[in-house]
C-alpha cells in the first residue's frame, strides 16, 4: 500500500507529465491534496474583456471610454491621435478610483470639446513582466463631440434651388439632383423623398471640411427618373444629426415641374349610368378631362365629326336614340396631341311590337305546317316569347290563361294538332338597368281544320247494379255534325237513348267534345266494346271503349291479406283468454255474441264460419280501338265507374253480407275465426 506522500508525489508527476503533454507552458505555483480533493493554479494571461467602442458627446458633456482587463497585471495608459494623454482630476480621470490595482481602465473625459477631445482613442497596458510579451493596446476608438450641420440645401444643374423654385424636367428624362449638408460632426445622414415615399440615392460621400478638418461635408446625390404622376409633387432632402433639436432632422424641399404631352379621361362614364340611359328621360353629361403640361386645348367627336360642345364638358339632355354612337375626346399643347379617347353611347329605349302575322286570323289544315312571325324594335335588342291561349272564347287579351310554348321570332308549328290551336301572343321584352320592360302584340288565332280526332281510349269500369259510363272525347273543327254509339247490332244517335242507355249531348271544350253514354243498372252482359262514330264536313273517325263490368268484393280478391287478418285474430284471441283466466269468466260454449257496426246499429249473432260458397265470374277482356289515351286534356276518352260494390269480381269465395259486418266491426275480444 502507498502511503499519502507516495500518492500525492505520484499525482503531482502525473499532473506535471499532462500539462507537458498537451503543451501547456504555463509553470504550476501549487498543487495541493486535501483530504481526496486536488487542484492547481496556473499564472493566466491578461486580456481585454472590453474594448473601447465609438462614443458621441455633446460639447461640454463627459464622455467615458470603457475598457477592462482580465487578469491584469501592467499599467493602464491611453493615447489620443497616437499620442499619450495624461490623468489630470477635472479632465481625464479614471473612472474607477482602484483601477490601477484592478481590471477596469475606463476613462472619464470631462467637459468634451471638439479641439481637445475629438479624435482617435486607445487603450493601453504594458507587459505583466520585462521578459513576458503580454502588453496589450485596443484598435482606435473615435469619440466624437458632435457639432449640428447647417440646414441642408438642394442643388440641381450646380446651382442652388432656392425656396419657391422648381426643378423642370420632359416626363422620360433624368434629372441629377444633389442634397449637402456641411460643417457637422459626426457627417449628417441624408434621405430623400418624393411626398411621402422614400426614394434610394445614388450614392453619399462625407468629406472633412478644407477649413476646417474636424467638421465635416454630407453629400446625397439623387437620380431621378421624371414622370408624368411625379409632376407637382414635393420632392425633400432631409439630414439627420443627433445635435439637432427634436426631431433630430431638418428637411429642404422644392417642387417637380415635368412636362408631358397630354393625356385624356372622360369622366362621368361610368358603367352603371351609361347602361341606364333611357331615351326621353335621362340626361348625359360627360367631361373630358386633360392632363399634360403645359394646358392643352380639348375637343370632342362623335362618330369621328367634331361636334361642338360646351368647352370640356359634353351634355346632353334629355337623350334619344339618336344621340347614341362613339364619342371621342382629344387634347393639344405645344409639347403634342394625345391619343383619342372613345366612349360607347347607348341610348336604351323599350320595346314595341311593329309587326305580327301572316294575318290576325290563320287556317291551316290539320297536320299541316304553320309559320307565325314577331317584328320588334328596341334597344337593348328585345327577347321575344310567344303564348298560347287555347281558350278562343276569351277576348280579355291577358296572358294568364295562356301558356310560353317559344322564345324565338318565328313560331314554327309543325304537324299541327287541334290541341294547337286558339290565340298566340307575342311579347317583346328587354331591360333597362335594372327594370323589364315588355311589349304585347295584339292576338293572333289559329283556326285547325280536319277530320274528327281523338286520343287513345284506355277502357271504362263500372259495377254491377250501378250506373255505368262510357266516355271519348275527339277534337274537330269545324264541329261534329253527326255522332252515334255502336254496339252489337245496336246503334244509339247523339243525343237519344234506348231503354237502359242514354247518348248524351257532348260537352264543347275549346274544340274538343265529350260524348258520354249513360248505362243504369250495369249488368254482367254490358262488358263489351262500345264505339262511337263521330262524323264532320271533313271526314270522320270511330274509338272503341271497352266497358268493364265488376262483382261485388270477393276472398280471393283479397287473398293477400287473409295471413295478416288470421294474425290479428289469433292475437286477439290470446288476450281474451288471458282476461278470462283474470276475471275467472266462463265462455260460452254454444255460440260467440259479435259486436257490429251494422247500419241499424243493433247486435248481430252469426256463425264463426259464415260465407258463401265460391261464384265464378266471368272475364272481360278490354279491346282499345281508335284513338284516344289517358292525358287529361281535351280529346281524352275518360273513364268512369258507376256507384258499387267496394271490390272486384273474381273467383273463390266471398262474404256474406253478415259475414262482411263481422270483419268490419270494431276491434272485440273474440277467438279467431275459420276461413
């Protein structure tokens, strides 16, 4: 084992042998262990830990120059314009009392004035020890004692431009314009703006007075690039200095006076009101505006003939269509003429119909061709919409019984139809700003000549015992003058009646005519197929409707629902029983009372099981002959069942009419019933 002087000569060796290693020339003063803890001192080098940096004063203000030294061990000193300066109290004085023992060299210099203490500093320190190289001596450091420039002044051409005074120059040129400001310390800051926007100069140069050296001469120079927006405007050169009163800069200003050729506005035309302009009562007022220097002489023309007007100003009131067109305005000055200016003048005006036809009455042969043609004038160009009334008997001229069917001039009607003809109307509409106006021709008719004409006939139900009706409706022009039902071997004129069928007269619909025959107490044998002839000077036409004839309601009818009905009964019958087993209740074993909703309104035993045997029934096939379809529109051929029976023949069973009563009743508790 070692002992601690062995370790500690030991670690002392190793210390010494790492410090060798890694260059370290520094000699070790101490080394010391002490109970596990070790450590060394080291002579450090002095340094500066801080430089002296650029100072300003005011004259007769102290200013201090800050410098400290880390580690010092020489003397502090201090040297202005590379000569040395002196401690003197009053003048140059240590900021820190202690300096001399410790880091701190910074130096007071007391009541600064531009010709003592305007100039270059350093801060010194001689070496720690004749045979170290360690003296230390700071980069120069200006303190400044500052001296206000006078206020700066404008140069342009070499010349000085006085207050009042402009700077001329063409739009597209250059002007070289200079800003100084001499005679300050440190050199003003110079900045130039055109109003309010700052613009970049060229270049500045600060350079010392010849007469007197520690002062110095600021100068800007500004290339500026004349415009035409930058006429009239104030173009300033400020200098900064921190001498100056608050706000620390003064400013010299003149005006630019560049010269252009003219340029023109028309001013008045704005959209909205030039879209709105109506012949009769609107006005026109338009200006057109120069802008060139020196002041142009303006004209106006319109369609490219010069028009006299009122100096600039172009009025016109009230306008009328004939004041539309393209108006120009041009302006001159000795510099040249400016490019014309154009606006649209578009006077609106609503429409009117001028022409309608080929006439105010047109026949046209059914299936035929039929051209009707709209003529209107307006500005903005009017949008055309034709209306159909089918309603010949209505001499009101309004449109609300009439329908849109085109939006173009010419109304091309082809295959024509009875449908088809009535009154047509043509409206002429545009806008103007904001509002519609329109214009309504007076009415055309179209008179549809042919044949009787009817839609398909899809068949007609009625219920056994009840009154039956057979219906067709055919379009004809001119009117039918003969019509009869034919079935069988029978045939029924319109209007008579034979025994249980009745040929009514028809009902007269724009045109369009509906026959109907009555058929009392509709029985199995009406199921056929009924035909009506009709007959007009132009030909003729037959449609066929079949009758069909139905049974009262059956089962088999109603087959589909037999699952849900015996669930609802087999439910009802469970919450019987379970009320029964409650109340301790006996059924009755020899026969169930059945509540009803009978007509009489009195109480009805029947059977469980009470219902018919099952009935065939016979079939009515529904033939579709002619013309005729389900549209509910004039020439329909309708069909209508007669008062009956709530259901349909088939085969199967069905109901008696106790039975029936007995399912329709309200909801009783009973046990369900065998079907």
């Amino acid at each position: 084992m070692y002992n601690a002087t062995a370790l500690n000569i030991l670690e002392t060796a190793a210390v010494s042998h790492l410090l060798s290693y890694h260059g370290v020339q520094q000699s070790i003063a101490v080394y010391v262990r002490t109970g596990g803890a070790s450590w060394f001192v080291c002579d450090a080098v002095q340094r500066f830990v801080e430089l002296p940096t650029y100072t300003e004063v005011n004259p007769g203000e102290d200013g201090l120059l800050k410098c400290r030294i880390s580690d010092k061990k020489g003397v502090c000193s201090w040297q202005k314009d590379n000569k040395p300066v002196g401690i003197y109290r009053g003048k140059y004085e240590w900021a820190n009392e202690n300096s001399p023992m410790g880091g701190d060299c910074s130096l007071w210099v007391r009541a600064a004035t531009l010709q003592l203490d305007d100039g270059q500093w350093q801060c010194q320190v001689t070496a720690s020890n004749y045979d170290v190289q360690d003296a230390l001596s700071s980069p120069p450091a200006a303190l400044a004692v500052r001296v206000p420039p006078q206020t700066p002044r404008i140069l342009y051409n070499g010349s000085h431009v006085l207050p009042g005074q402009n700077i001329t120059v063409p739009a597209g040129g250059r002007a070289t314009v200079v800003c100084e400001a001499r005679y300050g310390n440190p050199p003003a800051y110079i900045e130039w703006y055109l109003e309010k926007e700052r613009l970049t100069a060229w270049s500045q140069t600060n350079s010392s007075e010849v007469e007197r050296p520690r002062v110095w001469a600021a100068r800007s120079v500004l290339e500026l690039g004349a415009t035409r927006t930058a006429h009239g405007k104030q173009l300033s050169c400020r200098a900064h200095h921190p001498s100056y009163p608050s706000p620390y800069y003064r400013d010299s200003y003149t005006m630019l006076d560049v010269t252009f050729v003219p340029e023109v506005s028309i001013v008045g035309a704005d959209a909205s009101s030039l879209a709105s302009l109506e012949e009769g009562s609107s006005a026109l007022t338009l200006e057109c505006r120069a802008d060139g220097n020196p002041s142009p002489y303006v004209w106006w023309t319109r369609d490219g003939q010069v028009i006299a007007t009122n100096g600039a100003k172009l009025i016109r009131a009230p306008v009328n269509r004939n004041d539309s067109g393209i108006y120009g305005c041009q302006a001159r000055n000795s510099l040249g003429t400016s490019d014309s200016v154009k606006i649209e003048v578009d006077v609106k005006f609503p429409p009117r119909v001028t022409w309608v036809g080929p006439d105010t009455v047109v026949e046209a042969n059914l299936f035929s061709e039929v051209t009707l043609e709209c003529k209107a004038e307006g500005n903005p160009t009017p949008s055309y919409q034709w209306y159909h009334n089918p309603n010949l008997s209505s001499m009101s001229g309004h449109l609300d019984d009439g329908y849109p069917i085109s939006s173009t001039p010419q109304l091309l009607l082809h295959n024509v139809s009875y449908n088809q003809h009535g009154r047509y109307t043509c409206i002429a509409t545009n806008h103007i700003g904001l509002e519609e106006r329109s214009h309504q021709s007076e009415a055309l008719t179209l008179n549809v000549l042919g044949p009787p004409v009817g839609a398909e006939a899809l068949g007609a139900h009625a219920w056994r015992g009840a009154e039956g009706r057979v219906q067709a409706a055919v379009c004809a022009d001119p009117p039918p003058r003969r019509a009869a039902w034919l079935w069988g071997s029978l045939r029924l004129d319109v209007p008579s009646h034979i025994g249980r069928f009745k040929a009514l007269e028809p009902n007269n619909i724009n045109g369009c005519y509906r026959y109907t025959l009555l058929i009392s107490s509709t029985s199995l044998s009406d199921a056929r197929v009924y035909v009506l002839h009709v007959e007009n000077e132009r030909g003729f036409s037959s449609h066929s409707v079949a009758l069909t004839v139905h049974e009262n309601f059956s089962l088999t009818e109603t087959a589909h629902v037999a699952p849900l009905i015996a669930g609802a009964l087999l439910l009802a019958a469970l919450l019987v029983l379970a009320l029964c087993l409650a109340v301790r209740c006996r059924r009755r074993r020899d026969s169930v009372e059945y509540k009803t909703d009978d007509l009489d309104s009195e109480k009805t035993v029947l059977p469980a099981d009470a219902v018919y045997s099952p009935r065939d029934q016979p079939r009515t096939a529904a033939l579709r002959v002619g013309m005729g379809g389900p549209e509910r529109v004039p020439g329909v051929a309708g069909v209508v069942g007669g008062a009956g029976g709530a259901g349909g023949a088939g085969g199967g069973a069905r109901y008696s009419p106790g039975a029936l009563q007995v399912r329709r009743a309200a909801v009783v508790l009973q046990p369900p019933t065998t079907v």
